[in-house]
C-alpha cells in the first residue's frame, strides 16, 4: 500500500522545552549528515519507520531539516508490516496521512517465517534483521530511493561495538554510512550523534503514536539488553565513560592494534629519523 502527498508546510508551534530539544537534536543530526556526506541534492530517501521512538525522530528531524537545508531532497516513509499477531495496522498509515508524508507500507508475513524456523526461547533478531532487510532493499529500488536512513542512534552504535567485542571477537561497529554488499544501497544513520534518552524525551514531548515490538522485545535475555545494562552501570561508576567509547570510534591508532591488514607490521623496521610518530599514541595514554 502506498500513497503519495504534499508534506505540510506548517507544523503546530512548538512548546519552549520541546523546540529547545529538537534544536539539540537537529544540531546533532546536521553535524553528522555534514561530516559523513549523508544527504545530497536531489536525495530521495527512504526513511524506515518501524512505530519505535527512533525511528519517529528521524523522519519528524528529517522532515524540519527537509524545509530549511540549502539543498532539495525528498522523504518517504516506508513501513514493513510483518504480521506480528495485535499488530495495529491503522496507526502509521494514520500518522502518516495525518502529517502529509508520502509513505509505502509492504505486507509480508515474516513472523510466521520467524517463528517457524527459531527454537521456542532463542532469540529472534538475526533471523528477523536478515528479511527484514532483503525486503526493504528490494522496496528501495521499487521506489528509486537513493538512500536508505535508519533510526540507529548513538548508544545503539556503542552496544553493537560492544556485542561483537564480547561475543564475536570483532571490532566493529554500525558506520553512520555504509554500502551494500551489492552495491547497489546505501545506508544511512542520521541519528548516529544522538542519545537514546533525548529521543526517549523527544518522542513524549511529540507525543508519537509508539508501536512496541512484541516479537523481539519481549525476549528478556537478548545480549543487547545485557550490553546495555553492562553499559548503564558503567556510566553510573564512571561519568562521561561512554562519551569517550564513542569518541574513540573515530580516533582511531591503527599501528596500536593487532589487525595485519590494516598495519604492515611485517614491513616496520627502524629509522633514523622520526617517520610514523606511531608510538606518539603511547605518550597520550591516561592512567
């Protein structure tokens, strides 16, 4: 189901505390759409919204910088109804209509499919993620959308650092930009600068119609919600702690790790003169 519309050129005047939020956060998003070259003139990007509070602010955030950004780009919101037993159908395409937002939503039962192929107490996300995102790529080209923008936020990114350091052996994170492995998307995270909580708050004080995710929120023992946890009480031992975590993500000292692919340590001898200054990291190190 699609429709097509005319965004309205006037949304009702803002609260003094809501327009002060949503100036951090159009900052913020601005910063990282600026740094990571997100949005282009004549963009069109398809805007996933899944009825969770991210994925609301992205597209409310998105549609304000559509209105005052130099350049012209066009939204459109694209939701994947799996099927999920209660799900209330009505709402987005209601909100949707509501607020004049071209939107698409796509049919496709893949919580029959989950729940068929997953053991009863596993988790659901891998499985789920997977579909979910060969569908949307294929909606994607339907709609000729040149971008692709989820709703992943900071601490989303810092959590998935920490998942596949403590359960894959892997340092990697969610990039604020990232290409397809055919090629042919490109994905992007205009949220990647913004806490959870301000998107928690902002989504209140906008009062989004939130949809919650019963097939995979409701497992208790899901090893994001642990990281998360792991996190949170960090935070409370040692303020600021994920400030500097997700700083480190782009400072990063490549001779300092262990990766031979991305350090010729094979090729490093010693020099008379001052060269790589790769020990220069070392003098900076706290204690």
């Amino acid at each position: 189901m699609s429709q097509s519309a005319t965004p309205s050129s006037a949304f009702l005047k803002l609260d003094e505390s809501t327009e002060q939020l949503q100036t951090k956060l159009l900052r913020l998003v601005g910063e990282t759409i600026a740094a990571y070259g997100l949005i282009e003139d004549g963009d069109k990007i398809m805007v996933c919204l899944s009825g969770g509070k991210d994925s609301y602010a992205l597209l409310d955030l998105l549609l304000v910088l559509q209105r005052r950004a130099p350049i012209h780009f066009d939204l459109v919101a694209v939701n994947l109804d799996q099927k999920q037993p209660g799900f209330p159908a009505h709402v987005l395409p209601d909100y949707l209509t509501k607020i004049g937002v071209p939107f698409h939503i796509e049919e496709r039962d893949t919580y029959s499919t989950v729940r068929r192929l997953i053991p009863e107490g596993q988790t659901t996300c891998s499985l789920c993620s997977r579909l979910r995102r060969g569908i949307l790529y294929r909606v994607a080209i339907e709609l000729g959308a040149t971008k692709i923008a989820l709703g992943h936020h900071r601490d989303d990114i810092v959590e998935t650092l920490f998942l596949n350091l403590f359960y894959a052996g892997k340092l990697k994170t969610m990039p604020p930009k990232l290409r397809s492995k055919d090629g042919r998307h490109l994905i992007i995270r205009p949220l990647a600068g913004v806490r959870e909580s301000d998107l928690a708050r902002y989504a209140e004080l906008r009062a989004f119609p939130i949809i919650p995710c019963d097939l995979c929120g409701s497992q208790e023992d899901l090893k994001r919600k642990q990281v998360k946890e792991f996190l949170c009480e960090w935070e409370q031992r040692s303020s600021g702690c994920t400030d500097s975590i997700f700083a480190a993500l782009s400072n990063v000292a490549l001779p300092l790790l262990l990766d031979r692919r991305l350090f010729d340590f094979q090729a490093l001898r010693a020099a008379d003169q001052s060269g790589g200054h790769e020990d220069a990291w070392l003098d900076e190190q706290n204690s």
